[in-house]
C-alpha cells in the first residue's frame, strides 16, 4: 500500500481525529473512505451532466399520448 501526505492544521487535526473516533475508525480508514467517496460521487455527478446534455441534443422521447397512438392504443 501506498502512503500520501499532506498538511492540515492543528484544528483541523482536532476534527479529523474527533471524526475518525466517531466513526470507529483510523485517521487513515476515515480520510481514504471520506475521499474516494467523494470523489466517486463527483465522477457520478459528471457523467449524468453529460448523459442529460446528451439526452437535451437528442431527445426523442414522445408524450403518453402519441405511444398510445403509436401503439393503436
């Protein structure tokens, strides 16, 4: 495994370790959970943006009563 550093101030250090205690876990399980958790749901924000600007450019849905009619419904 890997290790990443980085700075945090003493508050900050405070909460983070407050957090982890919290939660039952390691300054390292909160952090790596906390981060990737973020940024999947960042990647899933993304990626529906782009799937409705897609669905905006070429929408083809229909109303209820034109498939009805579609259908001979």
């Amino acid at each position: 495994m890997h290790t990443i550093n980085f700075q945090v101030s003493e508050e900050e250090k405070s909460f983070i370790l407050a957090m982890a205690d919290l939660n039952g876990m390691t300054i390292s399980e909160l952090v790596r959970t906390k981060l990737l958790e973020t940024l999947e749901d960042q990647m899933d924000k993304d990626i529906y943006k782009k799937a409705m600007e897609n669905h905006d450019t070429l929408d083809e849905s229909i109303s209820h009563e034109e498939m009805k009619r579609e259908l001979g419904v």
